[in-house]
C-alpha cells in the first residue's frame, strides 16, 4: 500500500496571498495530482465552494501559535470510542464515528484505503495503523455546517471546554448528539 504526504499549509491564502491570522477559520482542499496530493488553504472571503476537482475539502482553524491545548483524552481512548461505535446504526452515532475517523486520519491513527458504494451509501475502508485491522466507515453525506458542528462540539468535548459548547447558543442537535455520544460511550462497559 502506498503512502501519501500531503504538506502543512503555509499559512497562507492561495487564492488571495493573504497571510491567515492566528485563529482564523478557512478551508483545506486536496488535489490529486497523479502519484501525488496537493494542498491549497483559502480563507473564508476567497471560498466559493469546493473546486470541481477536488479530491476533498474540509474546515480548519490556524492554530494559537503560543500553545496547543491538551486533549483530555488520549489516543488509545479515542481509538476505543472509535471501535466501540464500528456496529452503530443510529445516525447520530454514525455521524460522530465519521468526524471521530477524520480527526483519527489528521492524527496519522487511521489511513483511508478505499470506498464504495453500498445500497446508495458511500463505505470508506480505512487502516488502524497500530494493529493493521481494516475498519469500515459509514460517510453520512454530512454538510460543511453539520461537519463543523459535530467537529467544534467533539473538539470542546475533547479539551474540556465544556462552558464554550454549553454556552453556545448556535448549537445544533448534531453538535449535542455528539455531546450525547460522547457521555454514552464514555460509560458503557468494555
């Protein structure tokens, strides 16, 4: 199996040649590019959607340059999380178990291998690196918005920023289904 690097960003718009600031939010798209991935970040005011050709998008944030938070929970946690949702069907589970699988993938912990179609729904078999165990992915055909929500929520969830995401007032049904999930697999036994 080949293995892809795709590089960081440079912190800069490649649409415009803005420098991003520190906090600012704007989007990564991958292209394919023969035996290669390239990355272009554009910030938001740049964003007219997802160029045709994109093999994916997604939202970020540029990071504080002082400090990273901590994550209170460890890998080996997130892992669980992640095989205890693998025979989930309620939707809600299956959309936190696809951000849960794209935040494991930044991470390095999973690898996409492939996808296909089943009854109308696209399946990503993606490769838990520490083991070799291939898993599969439900893609629940999430909306930039409900990815962004369910990732702010599980990010919250994850730093224990829980006065940001109770507080919020935009918050969404996905966002507290992710709170949801997250509390319920936190204590279901092993």
């Amino acid at each position: 199996m080949k293995e892809y690097d795709i590089a960081r960003g440079a912190g800069v718009c490649t649409v415009t040649g803005r420098t991003l600031a520190e906090g600012e939010e704007f989007y990564v798209v991958v292209f394919e590019d023969g035996e290669t991935f390239q990355r272009r970040d554009i910030c938001v005011e740049a964003w007219t959607g997802p160029p045709a050709d994109a093999f994916c998008f997604f939202r970020s944030r540029v990071a504080p340059r002082e400090q990273k938070k901590r994550l209170l929970i460890d890998d080996e946690a997130l892992l669980a999380f992640f095989t205890r949702l693998e025979s989930e069907t309620e939707p809600v589970r299956v959309q936190f178990r696809f951000v849960l699988a794209l935040i494991l993938m930044r991470k390095r912990l999973l690898k996409y291998e492939s996808s296909k179609m089943r009854d109308g729904v696209e399946i990503w078999t993606v490769l838990l690196t520490r083991d070799q165990s291939r898993h599969t992915v439900v893609n629940p055909g999430l909306s930039d918005d409900q990815i962004e929500g369910v990732s702010r929520e599980l990010t919250a969830i994850l730093h224990g920023d829980t006065a940001a995401h109770l507080t919020d007032e935009a918050s969404s049904a996905g966002e507290a289904g992710a709170r949801a999930v997250v509390e319920a697999v936190a204590h279901e036994p092993s």
